[in-house]
C-alpha cells in the first residue's frame, strides 16, 4: 500500500469519512486512484461512484463564463444590470426596523468580475448571520430551493469591497444563458461536458448514475455518522451554477487536466492559453480571501484555509499566493463542496487532485486532518 492508501482507508476505518475516494493526476493522465469504504449501503466506493459536488459546481459555472470571455462575447468588467436588468433590483441590506428589511442603492454596481470572485456583496446564509436573519424574518427561499426568486438575495456589502461567500455564481450561468442562448445546462455539456469526456457530469441523474450515487452522512453531537438527506433539487426553475451538478472524481479530474493542458483536453480546445493565464490570476482587483465563520455548526465548519498566508481568488477558483510547506504551490488553485468533496491542481508543479465523500459538517477538523495529510503524502510521492 502507498502513503496515500494507508492514510485513506485509516480514515475510514477510524470513522473520520463514511467512505473516500482519492484520485492524482498530471497533464498526461491519471498517477494514483484509491478507493475505500461503502459509498452506499451495499455499494463499494469506487471510480464510478456518483457525488453531489455541490459548489465544486462553481468552477464549471465560472469556465462557462470564461469561454464567453475568450471568445469576446463578455467583458468580466460588465455591469451585471447590463446584461440581466432585473439584477437591479437587488439592494443593499443596511438594517432591519424590527422584522421589516430596509435597503439602500448599493454604492457601485456589481460586475461580472465581482460574480466570480464573491465580491458582489451576494452571501450565503450559512456563513452571514444577518443574511440568516433575513431569511428567516422574511420567509425568503434559500438559494437551495432552485426557484427563480431565490435569486434575489440581498446584498451583504457594497460591491467591490469585501469577499463574501455566496451565490453570484448563480447569476453568472444566468449571465451565460443570456449572452449564449443556450440554457446553462446545454451550454455546459456542449461546450465542456463532451469535449472533456465528461459522460458522468449531469444536472439530473440519470437511472444509471443514480444507482452509483453515495450517500450522505452527517456526524450527530454524539460524534457517529447517520444518514443525512441533502441533494440539489430536481429539474429546478433555474439550474444554479453554485450548486447544481452530479459528477466523479474521474470526470472531475479531467476537467482540472484541461487546465494543466492549458486549455486544451484529448486534442479539444476548450480555453485559449492566454485565457487560461487570465483565468487563473488574482482577479480580487486587490482584495483577500477572508476567513468564513459558520451561522450553521451542524453542517459546516468554520472556513479557514491556510491562515497566515495571502490568498484570493481567481476567476474560478480559491488561491494561494504562498507555497504551503510540503504542500501545494504558490498560485495553486481550489475548492471544494458542501459535502466534502475536494480538489485542487497545481499549475507550478503539473498535477490535480480530489479527495472526495459525501459527509457533514463541511469542513470539520477531523476531515481537514485527512486532507491535509493526504495532500502531503500526495507531494511525497510524485
């Protein structure tokens, strides 16, 4: 057994992850898989187990609006009432008098860019406790419910001013349909889906992928593992590009080699090279990562990853503008999904990765022990 092996399997064994599913590449192809556990009662994890990736589905939503950008159809720097008018009705959350909401006109207007970056001012509910708050006072549908007037959330900040984790990504596959035509989930598995080869990527699942689909756990305050139920929603109004997508670690994996390829997968173009380097760059117009702190500690974690270094955000992905020791390069790109599915690829050093189950609290500690082990042993042996 590798390094990688025995720190994966460990972790099943000691009950950190339900089940887990490591998998290497380079820019030639695949250099480790690794497989253990049950992702499903009588269902042996395995290549071709099915996860809900969650907002490893940003990255996908954010590449769409890169081909747009490429091919000259966008500009990042685009208002986004431009495009979608009814953005503007989105305002400024400045205070509540007693259960009534007040807005103000946000300062600037949100632009593509801002979309991408998370510095539009639109933030979740399970990491801004006043967006919480407005949710709940007034009956506001979660982003997760795929209705058309969850869109609308509020905004947190002024545009431009602050990172905030949320659902801007959303708007930008909107951006997409708008510009393109097609509707979102077309545009995808033309465009990226096909060409990469990605055959078990999907908006909906199919029966077949829905037989091969893990189940998700959640760790109870007793510290054991119970069936949790959590799932995009079927066939929604709006297919929201923060969330939405069904994959594996071996389609995934080939999505992040088209980037190590720059931009080029199985002899399809998908990027341009200067597009790629674009696309890959600090996009925060001098802004930071700032840490996410958890308004829900039964599904999420705090969000802190690699504290004490600098880190942004490019136009698809969290970045690291810092070697971590024994670890990923400086400019290395990642995230991850709700669930705790995983990935990040390091252009300096030309390998991908994921390290993927279907387990909550996001983000727990035990799981980013794992991860941060897994990563090391990862850089040792290539």
């Amino acid at each position: 057994m590798t390094a990688k092996d025995i720190i994966l399997s460990g972790a099943v064994d000691r009950k950190d992850v339900p089940f887990v599913i490591g998998m290497v590449a380079n820019a030639g192809g695949l250099t480790y898989s690794g497989n253990f556990g049950d992702a499903a009662p009588g269902l042996k994890a395995g290549e071709d187990t099915v996860f809900r990736i969650f907002s490893m589905t940003k990255a996908v939503g954010s590449t769409a609006a890169m081909i747009l950008i490429d091919r000259g159809k966008l500009n990042p720097d685009s208002a986004v009432e431009d495009i979608l008018p009814e953005f503007s009705a989105i305002k400024v959350l400045e205070r509540f008098d007693g259960d009534k909401p007040a807005f103000r006109a946000p300062k600037v207007k949100a632009t593509v860019r801002h979309l991408a970056t998370h510095t539009s001012g639109l933030e979740y509910e399970f990491w801004n406790a006043r967006m919480a708050d407005y949710l709940a006072k007034t009956g506001h549908p979660s982003i997760l419910s795929g209705l058309k007037a969850a869109m609308f959330y509020p905004m947190m900040t002024d545009p431009g001013t602050r990172w905030g984790y949320g659902p801007g990504i959303d708007w930008l596959g909107l951006v997409v349909e708008k510009i393109d035509g097609r509707r979102i989930d077309k545009f995808c598995r033309e465009e990226l889906f096909e060409p990469l080869g990605m055959s078990d990527t999907a908006f909906e699942l199919s029966d077949a992928m829905a037989k091969r689909l893990a189940a998700v756990h959640i760790r109870g305050e007793d510290g054991n593992l119970n069936p949790f139920e959590v799932a995009p929603p079927p066939h929604p109004e709006v297919y929201g590009m923060g969330h939405a997508l069904y994959s594996t670690a071996p389609d995934y994996i080939r999505f992040l080699r088209m980037f190590l390829n720059r931009g080029v997968f199985n002899g399809n173009r998908v990027l341009s090279e200067a597009g790629i380097e674009w696309m890959l760059s600090d996009q925060m117009n001098s802004l930071s990562f700032e840490r996410m702190v958890t308004v829900a500690p039964a599904l999420t974690a705090d969000c802190d990853p690699f504290a004490g270094i600098q880190r942004t955000h490019s136009f698809g992905f969290f970045r690291n503008e810092a070697d971590v020791s024994g670890r990923r390069s400086a400019g290395s790109q990642s995230w991850a999904g709700l669930a705790n599915t995983h990935c990040w690829f390091d252009p300096r050093k030309g390998l991908a990765a994921v390290i993927m189950t279907q387990s909550l609290p996001f983000v727990e500690p035990r799981f980013m022990q794992l991860y941060a082990d897994y990563e090391a042993a990862v850089y040792a042996e290539t």
